[in-house]
C-alpha cells in the first residue's frame, strides 16, 4: 500500500479523525476529513466522536482541539510546526502587560498559544473577530492581541481604540504594498483580496479582506475571473478546486518572488502524518489547570458564534 492508503487504513483502525488547514500542502487538504480556518476547525474538535484527532495545522491549533478534548488523543505530525504570531506573544511578557490594563476586557486571536487563552476573556478568528468585539459596549475597554494588523483593523472598521499587543504574522506582514502595486498594474483586470492580518497599507488596496474561509466564499461567487490573493499560498489549492475557471496569482514573499508559504504549515508532510497516527506521537500535552483555565474563552467565542 502507499501512504495514503495506509492513513486511509490507520483511521478506521484507530477511529482518529484528520483536520486540516487551508496553509496545509494540496497532498494533506485532500486525505483529510475536514479542511477549514481556525474557527471551523475549533468547531470540528469540540464536537468529533473520534478517539484520536490528528491536527495537519501548527501548534495552537492543535492545542486548541487538546483543550476542548482533554480526554482524548491529539496528535501534531510535526512538533515543530510552531506560529511566528503565537511566539510574538511570550506568556511572561503579556502577563506583565496586562498588569498595566488590568481594567480592561482581554481579546485574544486564537492564533496564540495556550496560555495566553488563559490570560484571555475571549477568543476570537479572523471570521469572527469584528462581530465578537462588537457584541461589548462601545465604551468597554478592550486588549487585543496578539496581532496588531487585525486588531487595528478591527478598530477602524468599529471605531474603537482597543488597546493592541505588538505582534504580527511574518507570513502576511511581509507582503509589500510595492510588489501588489507592481501586481495591480501589470493585471488591471485582477481583483485584490487580502486577509487581515496584512499590513494596513495592503488593507486599504483591497478590493475585498476576510477570512481564510470568506476569501473562499468570495471567489466562488464573485464574477471576476481573476484575482491577487495576499495571504498564504495554501489557499489556492481549494480556490482552484472551487473555481477552474479562474486565475489567481499569489502575492509573493520577496523580491525573487518566492511563493508567499507558511514555513510552520509546510512542515507537514504524509510521512509525518502516517507515523503520528501509527506511533500516537508527538502527542500534544498540557496541564490539566492550563486547558481548563484556556477552555472558558475558547467555550464563550463558540457560542457566542452560534448566536451571532
């Protein structure tokens, strides 16, 4: 057998369930139960049957379905496979930040490790994030964190000042206005859709910002067959499954116009994923106080999805 089939074997034998991410290689997205962004896959974990769950994304990820599975078996291919948005937020120096607000309501981008969500009053996505600060008064006074390009975003679309840690997503902060100009004029024809974790400047050249998911939704029923996509190359794997039709070209990384890849994301590979599920390892771990405290943000934005 190959390795898909034997992954394929493995999962009825040991009743695992395999999510994924959009950044994941084409490889992964395709063999796995279940592809979505950060909210839709919090949302799987919190309500699968599965006796292991093998989490094809990076660490937080995979912390976030072992908090909402404390009792089960959450395996990551590659351990290695961290978050420079999550590492930009170090617990000890958030902790001491928070000392200087500590009358303020603190919002924090599931994108964060586990102890941040136990600093946190909420958790939110980028699908979800303006609905859930908006659900506070306008005069509640927020700490977001730990990405300063969505929450700055969050406060010009809202109108609010929260507070916001310095962090930001390496991946999507380094797409240059510069090259998206040079992009735009050589492909006037071509929409430009940005995730929010872009720098401003980007934002504002947008001609649509969402979600890894409404990136998807958009391009799917939008008209235009052509599109700049500023976020991780991932995502074309299912734009093109969606949409054969159309062109989408990627923002690059750099001036060699590298592709715009997650170096955590594509750390992944079958291989890895095989011998997670075969050996039960690298097992994700965490204290038992820890999830419990992480879980309580993370239960409030679930729901408070459903409702809004």
């Amino acid at each position: 057998m190959n390795v898909v089939q034997k992954i394929q074997e493995l999962k009825k034998e040991k009743n695992a369930i395999i999510l994924a991410h959009f950044y994941q290689i084409p490889e992964i997205q395709d063999i796995a139960d279940f592809v979505g962004d950060s909210l839709a896959l919090a949302q799987q974990a919190a309500t699968t049957s599965a006796d292991m769950i093998v989490f094809a994304g990076v660490h937080f990820m995979a912390e976030t379905a072992k908090i909402l599975n404390p009792d089960k078996l959450v395996v990551l291919p590659d351990m290695e496979a961290g978050c420079s948005l999550a590492d930009s937020c170090p617990a000890d120096k958030f902790g001491d930040f928070l000392k200087l607000y500590s009358d303020h309501t603190v919002i924090s981008y599931i994108n964060c490790s586990a102890d941040i969500k136990t600093m946190s009053d909420l958790i939110c996505t980028s699908g979800n994030a303006i609905q859930l600060v908006e659900s506070f008064p306008k005069d509640e006074k927020i700490v977001f964190a730990p990405d300063k390009n969505l929450g700055g975003y969050i406060n010009r679309i809202t109108g609010r000042n929260m507070v916001l840690w310095d962090g930001t997503c390496e991946v999507h902060d380094i797409l240059s206005v510069e090259s998206i100009i040079k992009m735009k004029i050589e492909h006037p024809d071509a929409k430009l859709i940005a995730h929010p974790e872009c720098k401003a400047q980007v934002l504002e050249l947008a001609d649509f910002i969402g979600s890894t998911t409404a990136l998807l939704q958009y391009t799917s029923k939008d008209k235009s067959l052509k599109y700049i996509v500023a976020t991780e190359t991932g995502i074309l794997h299912k734009m093109k499954l969606n949409s054969p039709e159309k062109n989408f070209l990627v923002v690059p990384s750099d001036e060699t116009c590298s592709c715009n890849d997650c170096p955590y994301m594509k750390l992944n590979t079958l291989e890895k994923l095989y011998n997670a599920m075969l050996t039960g390892k690298p097992e994700i771990i965490l204290p038992v106080d820890v999830m419990q405290k992480a879980r309580k943000p993370i239960d409030r934005m679930l729901a408070l999805s459903v409702k809004l």
